[in-house]
C-alpha cells in the first residue's frame, strides 16, 4: 500500500514538474531565437529601413499592423491573413478596410526572414520586431522585444470589427476596452501617441472637424479644405494625424491635444476635462516621460494572448496557413 502510494506521489511530481516545464517555455523571450536564428534582427531591421526609405509613411503603417493585430485576438498574426472561400478575414472589417496597409512590406520581410533561417520565425513576431524597428527608425525609442509567439490558423472578420476601437470612441469606451486586454489608462494614452506619425482618411475626422466644438477654428478650418462635409465626397483624402512633424515618432500629438488639435474624436478625448489631461500635459512637456511610457506599453501590449508552445503554427507565408 505504502509502495503504491509512493508511486503515486512521484507520478503527480512527474506531472507537476512537466507542467512546469510545459509553462516555462510557453512563456515569451527576448533570447527565443538567439540559436535558431540568430540573424533575425539585423535581417528584420535592414528590410524596414529600406521600406522606410522608399515611403516615409509605411513606418506608420507596421506599427499600426501590430496594434490591430494585437487587440483581435492576441497577437497571432491573424491580421496577415487573406480571405478564404470559407472564411472571411480581417483585412476587409471596417477599421481596416482602406486603412490598414503595408501587408505587401510584411511579405518582403517575411521573405527575407525565410532566406536567413526558414520556417523559424513566426509572422506574428515578425510584426512585433517591425512596430519596434518603425519606431526606432522614425526617431522613437527602443525596447526589448520579447519573442515566442506562433501564428493563428484562423482570423475572424467580426472580431476585428468589435475588438478595434473605432476613432468615434469615447474616453469610457476607449479605457473599457484597454482594461479588458490588460492595459492600464496611462498605457492607452502612451500608445495612443503612435498617432503622432501616420495618416488618417478624411471619414474618420469629418464629424470632428465640421461639428465638434473643441477644436481649434483654424485648425478645423485648414482640415476642411480637402475634406468636404458631404459624406462620400473625399472620403479616402488623407491627413496627417500630426500636423507639426508627421514623420517624426515625438511628442508633438500630445502638444496637438492641449491646443485643441487632436485630428481624431478618439484622440481630442484624452484631454478634454476627463480623467487622462493630466498624463497627456505630462507627456506635452517631457517627450523622454512619453518614450519611456510608450515602449513599456508596447512591451505589454505584445504579451496580450499570444499563441506558444505547440499552438498555432510558423506560416511560411503570412498570407495563408501552412
């Protein structure tokens, strides 16, 4: 009896330890490719220079990828898959569809990758490498990528349309939906900043500019010009998010937002008498504060539910799986 219950006991520590070791390499790394490949960061960085090269505003574009990649799901790579006869993506979901770009920019880096070290890399780390490199690039700061994750199977177009925030979101709605997914206030306003490169479509802003009374007139005024208050008219005309340095990764958006310049509802919102003016005019002042803060949120970011271990798989191309 004794004997048998000793066995027992070993085989619930054999198991316990198992999960252990199951959890640990589950768990996200900074070293996860060191050995396997051991190239991937100066392969990743050189392809995002030389996209950045060609087209200043497609730094703006990756991080944006990884951000909506992130809040459907995880960062899976999910967002990298085209639609199916029986599946529909998240390419064509409303706030991606004529706004998310650059996928053909991830398949050239995803390629380059592949030449290095094949069928190693997951395209969902491929993002996470190429937010940071954007950043860095553009004059933002850097951080430690961790790596590990693995590519979904599937993408869901419902899910992007309810997951993503759209930029008629108020501050509630915007604070809800990053608490949901881990997120602190002061991480939604620091990576809120990301708007401080890229563009936005004149759909997105028409309502603001042309109704909105915290806003600046002339600012308004200058936004009007190309975009017409008539729905369906300029609708794909783009605007800079950042009207001071829209190429530079700075503080100048939140600067925008004290002055009543916030291009977006969903930016404006962040100082407008709520609970986040205080961090927005912390970040206005201090762009070491605002970096700092950014790159530790887009650390946490990166973590929200990615696929490890023996989920997921390694997509040779990001575009569909294996």
């Amino acid at each position: 009896m004794a004997s048998s219950l000793s066995s027992q006991m070993s085989l619930l520590a054999l198991v316990f330890l198992l999960v252990l070791i199951g959890n640990s390499s589950a768990q996200l790394s900074p070293t996860f490719y060191s050995k396997s490949c051991p190239n991937l960061m100066q392969t990743v960085q050189s392809a995002v220079k030389s996209a950045i090269a060609k087209e200043t505003r497609i730094g703006a574009s990756l991080l944006r990828l990884f951000f909506h990649d992130c809040f459907v799901n995880g960062c899976d790579g999910s967002i990298l898959l085209d639609d199916t006869s029986s599946s529909k993506g998240e390419k064509n979901a409303g706030p991606n569809f004529k706004s998310a770009r650059g996928y053909e920019v991830v398949d050239k880096i995803k390629a380059a990758v592949e030449k290095v070290c094949p069928g190693v890399v997951s395209c969902a780390d491929v993002l996470a490498i190429t937010a940071r490199d954007s950043v860095t690039i553009l004059g933002g700061p850097s951080w430690t990528v961790k790596l590990g994750r693995r590519d979904a199977r599937t993408a869901s177009q419902g899910a992007a349309n309810s997951s993503i925030p759209p930029p008629t979101s108020s501050l509630s709605s915007l604070t809800s939906r990053y608490s949901n997914l881990g997120l602190s206030t002061k991480d939604l306003v620091a990576l809120s900043g990301a708007h401080t490169i890229g563009q936005a479509r004149c759909t997105t802003f028409r309502a603001r500019i042309y109704n909105e009374t915290n806003i600046d007139s002339s600012f308004a005024q200058t936004r009007q010009k190309k975009c017409p208050s008539t729905t369906g008219s300029g609708d794909d005309k783009l605007a800079p998010l950042d009207l001071q340095s829209p190429t530079a990764f700075d503080n100048s958006y939140f600067k925008n937002l004290v002055n009543n310049k916030g291009l977006l509802h969903s930016d404006q919102v962040l100082f407008s008498g709520g609970s986040t003016d205080s961090i927005v005019r912390k970040y206005s002042s201090s762009q070491s504060s605002f970096a700092s803060d950014f790159a530790a949120a887009m650390i946490r970011m990166g973590d929200i539910s990615p696929l490890t271990g023996s989920n997921g798989e390694i997509r040779k191309n990001c575009r569909k799986k294996n």
